[in-house]
C-alpha cells in the first residue's frame, strides 16, 4: 500500500513537471503575437483604453462628489426656511401695521366723537348758566314784587283800621235805623242811606283789596319757591355738566396725548384720509360731469323734436283737413321730481315745492339718535398742530344698522364704491346733489325715483368702530355745508 502510494505521487508531480513546460514554451510565442497586434492596432488602442482610465477614474471620484451635493441641499434647505421666516414676519408686520392703522381710526373717530360730546356740553353748561341767570333775575324781580305788594297791603289795613276807628264812637251811639230815622227832613234821610251804602261799599271794597292783595302775595311767594327750586335744579344741573365735561376734556386730552405719540402714523392717517376724499370728491365731478353732459344732450334732442313737432303743426296749418276739427289728444301733465309725494308721511308733509325753496327744513339723513362728529369746510385737526383738514361735508354717529333716507324726492343718479367710504349713494333733485357714503346695504338701484324720507339702505357697521355716515349737498359741483339745509 506505501509502495502504491509513492508511484502514485511520482506521477503527479511529472504531470505538473510537464504543464509547467509546455506553459512557459507558450508564453514567448503568446508575448510575440500580443506585441504584433499592438503594432497593427496602434492608438486605437490607447484611446481605447484611455475611457476606460476616465470611466475608472470617475467612479474613484464619484464618492468624493456626494459631499458636496449633501451641502447645496443643506443650503437650499436654509435659504427657503429664512425666506418662508421672512414671508411670516412679513405677514405678521402688515397684519400689524393694519391693526395699528384701525386702530389709529378707532381712536380718531373716539376723539372726533368727544369733540362733539364736548361742543353739546358746552352748549348745555351755557345754556342752563344763561337759565341761572334769568332765574335770578326773576327771583329778585318776585322778590321785590312781594315787597311792593305787602306795603301796598300794609297801607290798605292802616287805611281801613284808620277809618274803622274813626267810626267807632258814633257807631256806638246809634245804629244804622237810628242814624237814618233821626233825620230832620225827607232828603236828609235820603242823603243818610246813601251814604250808609256808599260806605258800606267803600268798606267792602277795601276788604276785598285787602283780601286780593293777600292772594296776590301768596301767589308771589309760591312762584318765587318754586323758582328758587327750578333754580337749584338749575345749578345741579349746571355743576353736573360742569364736572361731566371737565371729565369728557379729560379724557380728550388723554386720548391726544396717546395720539400724538404716533405722529407720523397720524399723518400718514391724514394723508391716506385726503387722498380718499379727494378720490371721491374726482369721482363725484366725474359723475356729475357725465351726467350733465347727458342731460344737455338729451335737452337739445328734446329742442330738435320740438322744432320737428313745431314745423309739422306750421305745414299741417296750410292744409286744414277733416282731422284739424278734431281735439287734440290730451297730454299728460309733465312730472316735476321737486314736487313732494302726496303720500308722504307726516313728517315730511311740510316740505312743498322745489329743493331750494325748502332749505332748512329737510330732516336728517339717518333715523334714531346721531351727532355730527366732523363738521363741513376746514377745521383744524384735533391732535396735529397748525393742521386742517378739509371735509366735503358732514360726517354724522349713529347707532350701528341705522336706516339712511333720502332727505328730499329725487333720482338715484349713481351707485358706487370708494376705498375709505364702502358704498355711495347719490341722488339728483333737479341741480341739486345730494351724497350718502358710508352704506353698509344699498336698498335702491340707479335710476329709481324716491319720495321724501325712502329707506336708501342701512350704514356701516364696522366690527370695532362707531358707524359713521358721510352726507353732502351739491349744486351740480359746487360743495354746500348740509347743517344749513337740514333741521
């Protein structure tokens, strides 16, 4: 079994003995036939292998490139979250920004509406002052009445009490019969009974002088308390509005002082305040330009068919026919919008002919409770100094969802918006002009004719601010102050 063994490993070893050999006679001729089909192929085969090179080269490389794109990423990633932080503050400033701004107005129309409390105060504190002093004067009037009356009265009991005790001793001798019995003759005693009844007369007249003086003086003495009662009403009164309107110029005060504080927010306010009256009053002129501009266009329409109509009778003159015995066709009478709606209600019924004719007299343009907050033509602002502001008209407080109507009968010329104003209504009463701004609904349509006191809408209510209409009166663009025109 070794013996096998051994024969067994000789033989495998001169097996790998002869590959080995037939192996390295092959190489020099496989170097030969390699190095000839290098010469025959020559650089084609170093291009070839110089993508090969690249291609290895750039997947050494690539590795290295997946640095950079992470960084890029990482950056891009950066610059969008500051831009989306940029947007928000953005976002967050402008809602600010408008806050501010409304509450700049709240503040504004607060202060406006002060200024008006604080002019009806003053009125009130002035007119009971006024009231105190003729009260005084009226005291002192009674007073001095009473006095007169009670020596007149005074006079009127010596006098009788003087007669009285000039009587006593003959009264106390003899009586009345008596006295007229013991006359020597007829006419005597005549005499005596008239005389008995004249001073019986005189006697009772004084009595009653006596007795109406009396009454005279207790009359006096009761209009003087309850004048001098009127009168302490009248001063409470006066000192309550007193320290009512110390508090409410208090508070004005207050309210400028946190205002001024914000002076270029308030004159950036006033600025975008003109800006928008001026739009509007541009708007205005725009509409009543177009509308004059219609209304002389259709006048001369209707003078051509006047003349056509005119010419036509002249012709049909020259030739009389059958028909020119007939009567003319009844025309209806031409409607006049400045003449008041029968059905007008009571309130409205004293308003007769044109628009012109009843200045004065129109009613406010709102129903309920109002105050006019801000005043027609310049006035001066009522925090900014040697400031003006200009309105067109009258700007009126009243309670939210209060009804707008139309002060006088007219057409609804136009409809229309205006930043700073939400919807306009105007009406046209012949040349006159009249302007709602400040709707919150509109309950009229353009070209509709409205009677006297007709609901034109409701006014705007905004969420955190006191309602505020603006009202103008026009003739045609010439700006009139509304407080002369309505009552």
């Amino acid at each position: 079994m070794r013996l096998s063994g051994d024969i067994t490993a000789r033989v495998w070893r001169i097996a790998v003995a002869m590959l080995v050999g037939i192996a390295l006679l092959a190489a020099p001729e496989a170097d030969a036939q390699t190095r000839r089909k290098g010469r025959a192929k020559g650089r084609p085969a170093a291009a070839a292998q110089a993508p090969a090179k690249q291609s290895a080269s750039a997947k050494k490389k690539a590795p290295a490139k997946a640095a950079p794109k992470t960084s890029d990423k990482r950056e891009i990633d950066n610059i969008r979250q500051k831009k989306s932080e940029t947007e928000k503050q953005i976002s967050q400033t402008a809602g600010e920004l408008d806050r501010t701004g409304k509450e700049l107005n709240r503040r504004l129309n607060q202060l406006n509406s002060l200024n008006a409390d604080i002019t009806t105060s003053k009125a009130r504190v002035d007119s009971l002052r006024s009231h105190l002093v003729g009260l005084g004067n009226s005291i002192n009037s009674a007073a001095d009445s009473i006095r007169i009356c009670e020596a007149q009265l005074e006079q009127l009991r010596r006098a009788y009490v003087d007669a009285m005790q000039r009587l006593q001793p003959y009264a106390d001798r003899t009586g009345t019969l008596a006295f007229i019995f013991s006359s020597s003759s007829f006419v005597e005693a005549y005499r005596r009974i008239r005389y008995v009844r004249q001073f019986a007369a005189w006697r009772q007249a004084k009595a009653d002088a006596i007795t109406a003086a009396i009454d005279d003086i207790s009359a006096r003495r009761q209009h003087l308390t309850s004048l001098r009662h009127e009168q302490d009403v009248a001063f409470r009164q006066a000192e309550a509005g007193r320290r009512q309107l110390e508090s409410q110029q208090a508070e004005s005060a207050r309210l400028v002082e946190s205002l001024r504080r914000n002076e270029a927010e308030l004159r950036k306010n006033l600025a975008l305040q003109r800006k928008q009256a001026a739009a509007l009053d541009s708007q205005l002129d725009r509409l009543i330009e177009s509308q004059q501009k219609r209304m002389a266009e259709q006048q001369k329409r209707d003078d051509e068919q006047r003349r056509r109509d005119e010419q036509k009778r002249l012709a049909g003159a020259k030739k009389p026919t059958l028909a020119d015995n007939r009567p003319a066709p009844s025309k209806p009478a031409p409607k006049d919008e400045k003449v008041v709606s029968p059905t007008a209600s009571a309130e409205y019924a004293s308003l007769t002919g044109s628009f012109a004719q009843n200045k004065g007299r129109m009613p406010f343009p709102v129903e309920g409770s109002y105050k006019i907050v801000r005043r027609f033509g310049r006035q001066p602002h009522p925090t900014l100094p040697n400031v003006e502001t200009e309105n067109s008209g009258i700007d009126i407080e009243t309670r939210a969802g209060a009804r707008v109507r139309a002060v006088f009968s007219g057409v609804v010329s136009a409809i229309f918006k205006q930043d700073g104003f939400n919807s306009i209504v105007m009406l046209r009463h012949g040349s006159y002009i009249t302007v709602y701004a400040g709707l919150g609904s509109v309950s009229v349509k353009t070209g509709e004719k409205v009677t006297p006191g007709q609901a034109l809408g409701t006014v705007f209510s905004p969420p955190s601010d006191s309602p505020i209409l603006h009202f103008e009166i026009r003739k045609e663009r010439e700006k009139l102050n509304p407080t002369a025109w309505v009552k």
